[in-house]
C-alpha cells in the first residue's frame, strides 16, 4: 500500500486547500455570531475556487487518477453540503418550533449534495451537459441568499439587525428544493453545460466581490445596492434553473412519437 504523500498530486492539495477552508467555515458555524457566519459563508465562496482550480490542474498536469476523485467528491460533500448546511441554520433559527422545519431544510440540502457526488462517483457512461444542478452551484445559491439578508439587515441596524421575516419562511423551502435540484434528472442542460457554467462564473465573481465591498463596512446606500445586485443574481439563476426544468421536458415531448 502506498503511503499518502506518493498518492497526492499538486491538485489534490489544492482540494486539500479547499477542504481546509470548509473545516475552517464550521468553526465559524460553531461560534455562532452574524460576523462569524459571515465569514464562514465567504470561506465556502473561497472554495469555489479551489474547486474550478483543482479541476484544472489535473486536466493541465495529466494527473487525473481515482485518488483525486474521491477526494474531491469526499470534500465537496464538506464544502457545498455539509458546510452551507451548518451555517444556513445558524444565520436564520430562531430559537422557536419554526427551527425544526430549518433542520429539515438543511438535512435534505445536505443530502441532496452528497448523493448528487455518490452518483458521480459510481455513473459509468459518458453523459454530455449537466443532469441536475451541480454542488458547487447549489452552494452559491445559498451562499447569495445569506449576503442577500446579511446586507439589506445591515443598511437598517448593522450586524444585530434581525433578517427581513419573509426569509425564515422561505429558507427550509429554498433548501429543500435546492436538495431536490441536485438530485433530480429532470433538469439537464446543454452540450458540455457551457450556460450553466458561465452563470456559476459571474454568480460566484458578483458573491465574492460584492462581501470583500462588505468587510470595509459599507454605508446605508452601498449596503442595499450591494443586496439588489445579490438578489438579482439568485433570481436570475433561479429562474435559469426553472427553465432547465421545463426545457427538458420540452425536449421528451418532441421525442415522443405520434
């Protein structure tokens, strides 16, 4: 058996990297305050990077081997389930019954994202495009949706500032049914999924740049331009997604014979 050190490639540290980030973002979770899931939230961000890059490397390198798979898929479960999870539920509980519904949403999210990379994991044939939304995307999703609330309470009150009300019902929902997207194979996407991607791009460039702009502690005005531009970005997607969905099915209906 091989020792650890000759099994890893320079991309498996830079998932390594990734998964680090991951274990740093649930300490974050752990301590609780607004500030700390902030940053928890923009470390996830950050491993939306490593992810692309690792990616990238093994391609550019000729390392891709059935260590970086597992690896990757293994941290990817951390990172873009287990992670947002965690975090998600401690932005939006509210110390009341309503949490036991959160805890459903963030299991079922959860869930979604690890049996989405199992699937990869053990899927033979070669399948061009995207079928579901993949992990990485399904995290930015809630990633936006946290700096969407965290901004627009900040412009009002700062960090103290509770989250519009209309949030806490429509989390569990929002995670719930981004848990179903990851899974279902009734939304499939293009050759090579090249929209899919280009939209994860500028949804990730806007989430990353518009909470570095949030660190310097924004005024009132910066604060709700910052959460404007978040909230079209997560309907813009949104509604991509829902149009993957009936695209597909569009797509079945004019395969069906007469």
């Amino acid at each position: 058996m091989s020792s650890i050190p000759k099994l890893l490639k320079l991309k498996d540290y830079i998932t390594l990297t990734g998964t680090t980030l991951g274990v740093i973002a649930l300490i974050c979770a752990s301590i609780g305050t607004r500030y700390f899931v902030s940053l928890g939230f923009f470390l996830v961000t950050l491993t939306l990077g490593t992810d692309l890059l690792d990616g990238y490397v093994a391609r550019k390198t000729g390392t891709v081997n059935k260590m970086g798979i597992e690896l990757d898929s293994l941290s990817d479960s951390l990172t873009f389930g287990i992670a947002p999870a965690v975090l998600t539920y401690q932005a939006f509980k509210t110390g009341t019954v309503y949490d036991i519904f959160l805890i459903i949403g963030c299991i079922c999210f959860t869930l979604g994202a690890i049996l989405r990379l199992t699937r990869f994991n053990i899927t033979t044939e070669e399948i061009s495009g995207y079928v579901g939304v993949p992990t990485p995307l399904s995290a930015l999703l809630i990633i936006v949706f946290f700096y969407i609330n965290y901004f627009f309470a900040f412009a009002y009150g700062g960090l103290d500032y509770p989250f519009p009300n209309i949030s806490f019902y429509v989390i569990p929902i929002l995670m719930i049914l981004i848990g179903w997207f990851n899974i279902t194979t009734h939304i499939s996407f293009g050759e090579k999924g090249r929209n899919l991607y280009i939209i994860f791009i500028i949804l990730a460039s806007i989430a990353i740049t518009m909470t570095i702009l949030g660190l310097t502690i924004p005024t009132f005005s910066i604060s709700i331009i910052i959460s404007m531009i978040l909230l079209g970005g997560f309907l813009t997607c949104m509604i991509f997604l829902i149009y993957g969905f009936f695209h597909k099915d569009k797509k079945e209906k004019t395969k069906t014979p007469d």
